[in-house]
C-alpha cells in the first residue's frame, strides 16, 4: 500500500505570490496503483497522469490540517458531514484558483481511505479529473508519503529564495506536536472528536481526564463517537455511563491463537468464523440463548425495549471480573447486533481492563466489530445458499427473520461480499 505525491518537473510562472510561482508544477497524486490526478484536458484533448498546479497550496493545506486527515474519521454519507470536514478533508477546499481532484481523505485510525470521484463536464474549466475508486493505504504509508511531498516544497522554497513562508513555520511547530508524547496525544483527542488544534480545550481536558475512567484506547473510541453530534452533548452522555446501571454479563469465550488479516472487516469475519468453528455452529442461526452464552446475559436482555438511549454503548470490566453492559438500541436485532459487537471488540482489542465500545464512527475497531458481528449473526455463506441467486426484498425479510437479525444486515453482507448492488443496502430497512 502506498501514498505518494510527486513532482514531475517544476515549471515557470507567471503568478505575483512568491510561493506559488516558486513551485508550480506538473504534480501527480498515486494511490496504490491508483491515479487520483488523471485527468482530461478537455482543450489539448489528451488524458495525464500528471496536472498542472503549484505544489504550495496542497503541502500547505496537508501540514494545516494533518492532525485530522491522519484521525478524523466519517459517517456513511457524505451529506451529514458539516462543513469544517469538507474544508478539512475534501481537496477542492485547497483552491487558490486551481481545479483539484473531487476527493475526500479520512482515517480509521490505521489506515486512510482515499475515495474520488469523476468529475462532471465544465464549458469553463480546462480539465477534468476521471479517477473514480476507494482506496485504502497504511496510515505509515501516509505519513512518509505527505512528509517527503512537503519536504520536497519546504526545499524548492529554500532553493529558490522565495522569502519567508507561513508553511515553513507550521510544518516546524507541526513537526514539535508530533515528537511530542502529551502535545501528539491531545492532537490526536482533539482530531478524533472532529476539532481544529487548540479549538475547544475545555472539552478536551475532560476527555483525556475521562481516559482515567475508560481507559486510554476507549478514551480515542469515544472521542471519535462524537463525529455527527455537538461535542458536548456527546461528552455530557459518555460521562453519565458509569452511573447507568447497565445489565452484569462476562465474555465467556476466547479466540485461538493465531494471527488475522490486518483489513478491519477480514479481521473481524475471520475471528467470528473461530468462534462459529469453536463452538460447532456451522452456518445455523444464534438463537438468543446461545448469544447470551456468549457474554453471559440472558436471553431476556435481547428483547425490545421501550425506547432507545443517547450515546454508545459499552461493556464495563468490572473489578470481579465480571462485565457491566450498557447497550444502546431499543429493537431486538439492534441489541443483539450490538451485544456482538462488544463481544467482537473485547476478542480483538488490547488492553483488557479498558472499556469495550460500540458506536457509529468508521474506525479501525468499529469497522472490524461490525464485521465481526455481521458474520457471527448472519454468515455469508448461509446467506449465498439460502438466497442462491434471488435477492429479493421478501426473500431478504424471511431470511432476516429466520436468522433473527435486520434486513438491512442481510443486504450488507451481500454488498459487502460484492453480490448486491450497495445502491440497494436499506431499501427493506424496517
């Protein structure tokens, strides 16, 4: 996996500001084996690799708001972002009078997902970008990407003795937060609730201070719980948990040793085959019993509720022991997908007297959690024989309820298994 953005030759230019003169520049965006810059010149009608800007504008906008590109992560939808993400994490917001590739950047935390999208056709711009892909490279592989791009401009401008330049001090005082263990980690605090550097540090002394309460590696799955909600509203939930009285579980079971593919949803489809495996459940269903089994609750808990609650829901380690679940969801197939979950998360992250977290952000151990519990309750293969070819909603729906998990689960594991259009995840949704 790599990330790389090069230089192919510097050009002349006729632009006043010293910077972006010093470095225009034919400069090309790779993406594994992607092109993120290829691009139609719509009046030389050639298709490049390699477009036509100035190298300062980009090194600028990628030291300016590094902390969140490297951890903010994102919702589902696009459209439910506010616009300090879009500014944030979306290169048109880089403009200075140039066409940038209709992209979005963001992070699960171990890796960045690069997502473009072909541009649409403009009597008024002279090219346009056709790259349209998902990728997802190594958050490492990032960070020596971006380092050698800006290094390459912070160079050029010192070469050409373009004069004093606000990127040279930003990528310094950026290069001091990194190698600094408490500044780096309220950086990251701040980034992960969706917050500029220095925005809000009321909120995040609270939430460091919290990490005491949770654990450090809950503390950043609760920070990035709050994308989507106002953030102290979000902190005003997670601080009330240890107070709610929850329902006494334990995990009852473990992995097998052996290493998992380092993707979050191989990961976690892979540890929820073991378990499957382990316990001899073939492909059948997980009757509520035998999900409680599992985390030692009774069937009972699974059950609807009267109304849902604000917030994520978690597992508290308790000193015995034991495990205080507080879940969130209020339909049956919710609490179930969410009591897997926790369990998911307590077989694959570290540190085992830290809170286990479920919410709705798109991290690393969100996204193998879901998977995890995706396959538990509802596996791919059960789905692919029973359905055998028919997708249909009312095929879906029986299925769902055969396997006592939500229609909606049944059609993303057939998108994400490549065997339904992701157009069609949510159509049955009830």
């Amino acid at each position: 996996m790599t990330f790389r953005i090069s230089v192919d030759r510097w050009l002349d230019s006729t632009e006043t500001s010293p910077e972006i003169k010093a470095t225009s520049a034919l400069l090309a965006i790779r993406v594994n084996d992607q092109v993120l810059t290829r691009a139609e010149d719509l009046f030389g009608q050639t298709v490049n690799d390699a477009v036509r800007v100035s190298a300062y504008p980009l090194a600028h906008w990628l030291v300016s708001n590094w902390w969140r590109l490297r951890w903010e992560s994102t919702a589902d939808s696009m459209n439910l972002m506010p616009p300090d993400w879009r500014m944030t994490h979306e290169l048109p917001a880089i403009g200075h009078g140039y066409v940038w590739p209709p992209a979005e950047l963001y992070s699960d935390g171990k890796s960045i997902t690069v997502r473009a999208h072909t541009a649409s056709r403009r009597v008024h711009e002279p090219l346009r970008y056709i790259a349209r892909f998902t990728e997802e490279c190594s958050a490492r592989d990032f960070e020596a990407g971006v380092d050698q791009f800006v290094d390459l401009v912070a160079t050029r401008l010192s070469d050409v003795n373009s004069g004093a330049n606000d990127l040279a001090d930003r990528l310094a005082e950026l290069r001091s937060e990194r190698g600094d263990v408490a500044q780096a980690r309220q950086r990251r605090v701040e980034a992960r609730l969706g917050l500029d550097p220095d925005e809000d540090q009321a909120l995040v002394r609270k939430f460091v201070s919290f990490s005491q309460t949770s654990g450090e590696s809950a503390l950043e799955e609760l920070a990035a719980g709050a994308l989507g909600t106002q953030q102290e509203d979000h902190y005003a939930d997670v601080a009330t948990l240890p107070q709610l009285s929850g329902v006494e579980g334990s995990f009852e079971v473990t992995l097998p040793a052996t290493a998992f593919p380092s993707t979050p949803w191989d990961c976690g489809r892979d540890a929820a085959r073991a378990i499957r495996a382990q316990l001899g459940l073939n492909d059948g269903p997980v009757s509520n019993t035998k999900l409680g089994d599992l985390v030692g609750l009774v069937a009972s808990v699974f059950e609807a509720t009267a109304s849902p609650r604000r917030g994520p829901a978690v597992a508290i380690p308790k000193p015995d022991g034991h495990v205080k679940f507080v879940l969130q969801k209020s339909v049956s197939t919710s609490r179930r997908f969410e009591a897997a979950r926790l369990l998911g998360d307590h077989l694959l992250a570290d540190q085992p007297s830290d809170w286990r977290v479920a919410t709705d952000a798109k991290t690393w151990r969100q996204r193998a959690q879901r998977a995890f519990a995706a396959e538990l309750l509802a596996p791919i293969e059960s789905i692919r024989q029973t359905l055998d070819g028919d997708f249909e909603a009312d095929r879906i729906e029986q299925l769902a309820r055969e396997l006592d998990v939500s229609p909606f689960l049944v059609q993303s594991q057939l998108a994400n298994n490549g065997l339904l259009d992701p157009g069609r995840v949510g159509a049955t949704t009830v």
